[in-house]
C-alpha cells in the first residue's frame, strides 16, 4: 500500500499554497506578451506623434494626438518613442508602460 502512495502522490494536484509551475510559467509568459503588444502598438503609432507635439505636453497628450492622427491615415516621416525606458532590461521597460498607463487612466 505504502508503493501505491507514493505512486499517487507523483499525480496529486498542488495544494492551495503550491503554485504550479506550469501555471507560473504560463502567467510570465502571458505577462511577457501583454508587454511586447503593448510596445508593438506604441511603435504602431508612433509615426503619428508629429515633432511640433513633444514640446507641447506630456507623452500621454502626445500620445493621444497621435492615436485622433492615426485616424485620418496622416503619417509623418519621423518615429519618435513614446514611454521610453530610462534604464535597459524588462523590468524598466515595464515601469514605463505603468506609468503611462495610469497617467491615460487619470487625464
């Protein structure tokens, strides 16, 4: 009997407080693209944000000139950035991305 329990127990789903990696796993991963679809529609909209903007208002009014622009299929030559991480790595990219997204959510 003690054979079989242990057999049993390599087949037990994880106990409430014992994440399971393949969950994790798949919740970085999900995560991970939320990001890259967030970066993929800035740069999408990018070609948008005129020069003349950058030095009238914060990125999120910019941001939202160019989302009005993107509608009437006017494109400028130029690409500029919108949010752009001060720091390399994931982690700053993500902050930046926060932060414009709650300057959109308040204005």
């Amino acid at each position: 009997m003690v054979g079989l329990a242990q057999r049993l127990s390599r087949y037990r789903a994880p106990a409430a407080n014992e994440p399971d990696p393949r969950r994790v796993r798949h919740m970085r991963l999900h995560f991970y693209r939320r990001v890259i679809e967030c970066r993929d529609g800035l740069v999408c909209v990018s070609p948008y944000l005129h020069d003349e903007s950058a030095s009238s208002g914060s990125s999120t009014h910019r941001l939202r000139a160019a989302l009005h622009r993107s509608l009437t299929g006017k494109p400028s030559a130029a690409v500029s950035v919108v949010a752009e991480p001060t720091e390399s790595g994931m982690e700053a990219d993500i902050d930046q991305l926060l932060e414009l997204s709650r300057r959109l959510g308040v204005e």
